[in-house]
C-alpha cells in the first residue's frame, strides 16, 4: 500500500496529464460529448479521437441533431475514427436510447448507461468519472497493462482489474488514476519495449512480462 501512494504521488506529480489527455481537458463539460468522444476513441489515437470528436460536434453535437443525419454522412464524417461503420450505427442508436429512454440526458449510474447497447463497463465509468465526477475506476488497456507489470495485480482482464484495483487503490486516486495510467502508457510505459531506462518509478516495478525495455 505504501508503495501504491508513493507511485501515485510521482506520477501525478511528474506527468501534467490534465492538459496532456483529451478526457481531462473535457472534464465536467456536457456528458453527451463525452460519452461520444469515448465511443469514437474506441482503437484509436488520442489526437485522431479528439479532431473527429470537434468536426462532429461543429455539425452534430446533441443526440437529436445525430440522430438527423444520414447514416452515410455520419460514417464520413467519423471515417478518421476507423470502424466507422460499427461507430456511426452505435452513435445513432446510443443518441436514440438516451432521447427515448432518458429524455435527452446521459444517464448519472452505470446500471443504466449499461442497459443502453454499445456502452461497456469502460465507457460507462468514463463518462460518471470525468462528467459527473463520481469515485469510479476507468480501466483500459494502459490501466490493466500497468498494474500487472508493476505487481500490484494478477488478472486476465479489465473488468477483473477494476474490482481488485477497488481493493487497494486508496479512493484518493481514484478520480486521476485514469488521466495518469493512460498518459504513462502511451509515453513511458508502452506494451512493447517499455521506457524503462527513464521510468520515474523503476526501482517501484516488478517488471512482470517485460522481455525487453529500453
């Protein structure tokens, strides 16, 4: 536990994520972009999710207006995202969801944006941690990858990350652990071939999986 603090406290103190992620910077602003913006950014880069997510916006930016055009404009439009076939269909039928089912306001609780097709457990606590800032655990790649190669966890998966993350990441990390695990990951702390040689928090790190490093 001691260790965890001490690696949190580095990081946050080292890194600037908040104006370095695109998440952070959209922090507490409307909940129905930022839950798009998730589903965009769904295998795909940081930069590319936020240039599609503000062409979007310029033209569409509230579900009504989504919902009104075309489906083949909508799949030009978010082309740059990649899967935007899948993406455009899961846009439109998530702004349906929330028109008819939530009267026009993303859900506040992960049970129902759960209900609504298209959204996981990743993006639901998106969207309730930098929209309505609630005490949740957004785990992607990068906050699944991380934990195990650092020893504080053994899982085969996010959602099994999350609960055992809940177990011992004090609360008082929670609402950054994303912003911070997400920007390590990208720059410092990648899959293949990681930094460690300038990694703030080597002597911290078990090292598990690491078969070469730079």
């Amino acid at each position: 536990m001691k260790d965890i603090s001490k690696v949190m406290q580095i990081l946050e103190k080292h890194l600037h994520y908040k104006k370095r992620t695109t998440l952070n910077r959209m922090r507490n602003t409307d909940p129905f972009k930022i839950l798009i913006s998730c589903l965009l950014s769904l295998r795909t880069k940081d930069n590319t999710t936020e240039s599609v997510s503000d062409k979007l916006f310029k033209i569409a930016s509230t579900p009504k207006q989504i919902l009104k055009l075309p489906i083949k404009r909508l799949e030009k439009i978010i082309f740059s995202a990649g899967h935007y076939k899948k993406k455009a269909r899961t846009l439109q039928h998530v702004s349906k969801e929330i028109l008819t089912r939530f009267k026009g306001k993303v859900p506040i609780t992960k049970e129902e944006l759960l209900s609504i097709k298209g959204i996981g457990p990743k993006t639901a606590n998106i969207v309730l941690c930098f929209a309505y800032n609630q005490i949740v655990l957004p785990i992607d790649t990068h906050c699944h990858r991380i934990p195990n190669r650092l020893g504080w966890v053994k899982t085969k998966t996010a959602e099994k990350t999350e609960k055992e993350l809940e177990k011992i990441l004090p609360k008082k990390y929670w609402l950054e652990f994303n912003g911070i695990f997400v920007l390590f990951g990208k720059t410092i702390c990648q899959p293949v071939s990681p930094f460690c040689s300038k990694c703030l928090i080597r002597k911290y790190c078990k090292r598990i999986g690491v078969k070469k490093s730079r």
